[in-house]
C-alpha cells in the first residue's frame, strides 16, 4: 500500500489487516518503486498524488519492469482525464477518495481474482479446498471456519503444497516483514490449523520437518 497521509494509512492498513491480509505500507513514490521490484505482491494500492515519483508515474514504470501485479489506484481528483491518465499508466481499477471501505475490499478481491494461471480461483490440495474470493475453506465437502491469519496461513501452505516452508518464511509472508514477535508464533497458529483442517477427518497433511519448517503433504 502507497499512501503518504498517516491518517489514511493508518485506517486503511488496520482495516486490510482485520480482513487478512498481509500488508506492507511505504509513504513515497522511490520507496513504492523499490518495494514492487523486490517483492512479488497480490495487490498495490496505489495512491495518485504521493511525493514524486507519484502514483501514475510509479505505475508505468512498475509495468515498464515487468512488474504485473495488479493496480487499485487512489485519489481525489474526480476528473475523466485523471481517471484515463492512471489507467493509461497500467492501472487495473480506479477508486475516488472519499470512499467506503467495504468498495475498497470488494475491488481488492476483484483484482486479485484476475490472473487464473498465477491465481487460480480455488486452491485444492487433495479434499481440501480453498477459495480466496469467498474466504471459505472445504474439506471432504465440510466447512471449515478459520480467523483471518489461519486462513492466510493454510492459504500460503497450499500455494506451496509439497514444499518445506521455514517459519521466517512464514512470518515474512503471513505476518509481514515489519512483524516483531517469536517465530513461535508460527508454531502456534500450525497448531490451530492441525486442529481444524486435519485432526477433525482423521488427516496428517501438515506435516513438521524437523529444524526446517512446515509442508503441507500433497500425497498424506
């Protein structure tokens, strides 16, 4: 997220982090540019009018790299013009400040549904399935109910389903680089998981791989 009004940021990054989501937060247009090169994200959202290089320009530069991940960009402006500019820079989506922060989710959800190949609708490993638009989880046709940061982690554990996945890993994509707690954390909430997705069907599939990580088990 992009966005150098504390007040703004503030809400919004309280608010995506309450829905589940992971969230890195930068204030300027250089630090918005280095973040998108060194990290592969779900979502930027972007705001228009931040200390230069601004948002329009941080956009057709993110696409000049090869940077693909999609756009939601925001602003004051209400003009056409300035709607077609940040479109024409790469822009997946178009959000008009003030809104309500509900919109804000649902086209946060829209464009993260985009990319089939690199985000397929539902993830499904075995009778486990997982589906990132409605935030539901299925095992054996069961639901299953998570809390936003379980969901996140099962969620981070199928996309890599059969790989060995250490805890700083975990903590850097499920939490978030500026996180401060014990890795034991981790530990914790795999715990929560076992006790819900596989203890309940009689299943094994997060397995611990002693002094490296968590898989989840493709093949249990």
């Amino acid at each position: 997220m992009v966005e150098d009004d504390p007040a703004m940021s503030a809400m919004l990054e309280r608010g995506l982090r309450r829905a589940g989501y992971t969230v890195d937060v930068v204030s300027t247009g250089a630090d918005a540019l280095w973040s998108v090169v060194e990290n592969d994200y779900d979502l930027v959202v972007l705001d228009a009018m931040i200390p230069a290089p601004d948002g329009f320009e941080v956009c057709r530069q993110m696409r000049a790299k090869e940077r693909w991940a999609p756009v939601l960009m925001l602003t004051a402006r209400h003009s056409i013009a300035d709607k077609v500019r940040g479109l024409d820079a790469g822009a997946d989506d178009y959000l008009t400040k003030p809104f309500g922060f509900d919109e804000l989710l649902a086209r946060a959800r829209a464009l993260t549904r985009r990319e089939a190949k690199q985000r397929p609708a539902k993830l499904s490993v075995g009778d486990l399935i997982l589906d990132p638009a409605d935030r539901t989880v299925h095992r054996a046709q069961t639901p299953i109910t998570l809390s936003a940061k379980e969901f996140a982690l099962l969620q981070e554990l199928m996309r890599r389903a059969g790989e060995t996945l250490s805890r700083t890993y975990l903590i850097e994509h499920v939490w978030d680089f500026a996180y401060d707690g014990g890795s034991n954390v981790v530990d914790v909430y795999v715990r929560y998981l076992r006790d819900k997705v596989d203890r309940p069907f009689g299943r094994d599939t997060i397995r611990t791989i002693r002094g490296a990580g968590y898989r989840l088990d493709p093949d249990a």
